[in-house]
C-alpha cells in the first residue's frame, strides 16, 4: 500500500497572516521545531482533563502504534518533567490512545458515525513508553481524526511510580486540521461536517484555557512531528474537573465556523 503523502504546511498557511496563525494554534510557537531540547527551561503543571470513556491498559510497551491504519504520518515527541523541580521525570510512564482517521478508537462498541461499528479486542493507536534519562518519549502513529461534539486531540496519561499523576489532552492548530481534513481521503467521507474546533471545545476551554496543551508543529521530511511539555505534580491525584454539560453543537455557517477557526479575525 503506497504511503499516505506529507503535506506542506506552506500550502496550509499560505493565505494565512502571523496573527492569524497565532490564534488559530493558540500557542505562538506551533510550527516551530519539534526538539525537546527547546524545552529544557519549561517548569509548569499541565493541566488534567477527563481520560473519557475511550482509555483502555493494554500495556503495549511499544513505538509504533498505527497497527496499519490510514492516515498522514505523525510523531508524537513528549517530555515529562517534573513541575517542582524543574527536572527531567526519568523512567515515567507515558500511555497515548486516540481516534483513527475516522474517528474511530480500538477497543470499544458503538464506534463510527453511525455507531454502529464494534472495535472490541482491538488494540490500535494505543501504546507506552518509558522516559529516557531527558524526559523524553517518542510514538509513532498517524494524525487523528475527528468525532462528533470534541476537537482533535490525543488523549495522554503519565505514571510516575505506578501512581496516576495527570491525565490530559493534546490539542492540534486547527489551520491543519482543517486541511488534513479535507485533502486526505482517509479522513474524506463523514456523514456530517466537523461542528466543533479548538474554539469552542468545552472540555479544551474549561480544562485548559491557557492553552497549555497546544503541541507544537514541525514538517519533517515524511511526517509530521508535534512536541508537548507535560510538567507534573508527581503528588497529585490525576483527577479533573467536567466542564458544564452541553448539548450536540449544531453545524455552523460558513462564516462563523471561520471565526471559530480563527479567532479575532474580522469576517463579514
């Protein structure tokens, strides 16, 4: 089966202005290279959100979690930290699961547009590593598709010591979303139009309204590579407040769906 192709992220951006950018990835340095060396003076918490119903323990101690399915390559770099100490967390735990280009999770009845799709006793896109001596943890895996009422994310877990201490979400700039979206026919074909985006996620807003969980963007050579900082309280109970319920959000007109995409930017 022939490689899904690398997309530039120059055709995504090239009608987009800095400031818009900016706003559509909501961290200023998405785009920037995916080196976590860049990081060594981060000293933060990241904060917790909700494993949803989707988390399963496996214990794949493994790299490359795709198992084949369709998408654009992507490498997710992660560092651990310890937000304390400002050190490295060596020998942390890191558990990734997430949604195939479908919006599909392995593991679990009820999955796809309609529902109707059972992935039970399966285990792609989820894995663990262990931190080096810098933190670090790599996976190899395809970027995320989308389901119906939340953002694109990858949900992420880190144990340090066999204690749970955060539970999270990576958020991706919807600039490339919306472009992987639409070019890639493994994502083409979804009974109805994506509602919700960075902007008006409850979960993304409530848990994490400084953006801290905003990874960084670099275009590689046959993927892409996004890089997050997790600082943890290695103290903590991984646990984290619900955002008030809301219902399904219903399809939005063209315009206000690009004022959700870009937040700040004046469209008549």
């Amino acid at each position: 089966m022939p490689k899904t192709p690398v997309l530039s992220r120059r055709a995504t951006f090239m009608a987009l202005s800095g400031s818009a950018l900016t706003a559509l990835t909501g961290r200023a340095q998405a785009g920037t290279p995916a080196d976590i060396d860049t990081f060594r003076d981060v000293c933060f918490l990241t904060p917790q959100s909700i494993e949803g119903p989707f988390y399963l323990d496996p214990r794949l101690v493994r790299t490359e979690i795709a198992e084949g399915r369709a998408g654009v390559p992507l490498r997710v770099d992660l560092r651990v930290i310890d937000g304390a100490t400002c050190k490295p967390s060596k020998r942390a735990r890191v558990d990734i699961w997430h949604a195939d280009a479908q919006g599909i999770y392995s593991g679990y009845p009820g999955q796809g547009d309609n529902q109707d799709l059972t992935t039970v006793g399966q285990k792609f896109l989820r894995g663990t590593q262990f931190t080096d001596s810098r933190g670090a943890a790599s996976f190899k895996t395809i970027y995320p598709g989308w389901y119906p009422g939340r953002a694109t994310h990858i949900h992420f877990k880190v144990l340090v010591d066999d204690r749970n201490v955060l539970t999270g979400q990576m958020y991706f700039p919807d600039a490339i979303n919306e472009f992987i979206y639409a070019n890639i026919p493994a994502y083409a074909g979804r009974r109805n139009l994506r509602a919700v985006v960075n902007a008006n996620d409850r979960f993304a807003n409530f848990n994490d309204p400084n953006r801290l969980s905003f990874c960084a963007v670099k275009e590689e050579r046959d993927c892409y590579a996004v890089s997050l900082v997790l600082g943890v309280d290695r103290f903590a109970l991984a646990r984290a407040g619900l955002p008030p319920r809301a219902g399904q959000a219903p399809e939005q007109p063209a315009v206000e769906r690009v004022r959700l995409l870009i937040p700040g930017l004046g469209v008549k």
